[in-house]
C-alpha cells in the first residue's frame, strides 16, 4: 500500500515519543486499526493482547508498540485527549 506523500508516519515506541500524538487532537477524523500479539494455545477462550495500534489522520500516521507502552500513563493521557 502506498501513503500519499503528505502523510508522514510516525514510530512510537517510548513516552517521549508520545508527544507527536498531540497532531491528532482536535481532527475530525481519526482511523483506527489493531493488530495483536501472537499467542499459543487451542484457541478456546484464548484471547491474545493488542500490540499495536496505528491511529492515523489525513496528514499523519502513528504505528504505536503498546507491548512497549504497556503501563505508560503518559500515553493514555494522550489517548484520552485524542478520543
């Protein structure tokens, strides 16, 4: 697939990286999509975490590692501020 070149993406991986997230506050739309961590087992109620997240907007998209980000108060803070 490929991005306009207006839209720059963004990798955030730490919590000063999360700091660029703030472009997203305030737009109209916002995308959303997950993708989850692999897990083993015989999928009866197996239920895997999301690992990442990308939230993108008409000039930006954010590819967010929350394995990383699991316990930041940083991100949600920004994340309830964008939703």
């Amino acid at each position: 697939m490929c991005l306009p070149s207006s839209v720059y993406v963004h990798f955030i991986g730490n919590e000063y990286d999360c700091e660029r997230l703030d472009r997203l506050i305030g737009k109209e739309f916002v995308g959303v999509d997950c993708e989850w961590r692999a897990f083993h087992g015989d999928g009866t109620n197996s239920i895997g975490a999301v690992a990442i997240i990308q939230i993108s907007s008409d000039s930006d998209a954010f590819v967010i590692d929350l394995i990383a980000l699991a316990e930041s108060k940083v991100l949600d803070a920004v994340m309830c501020h964008i939703f």
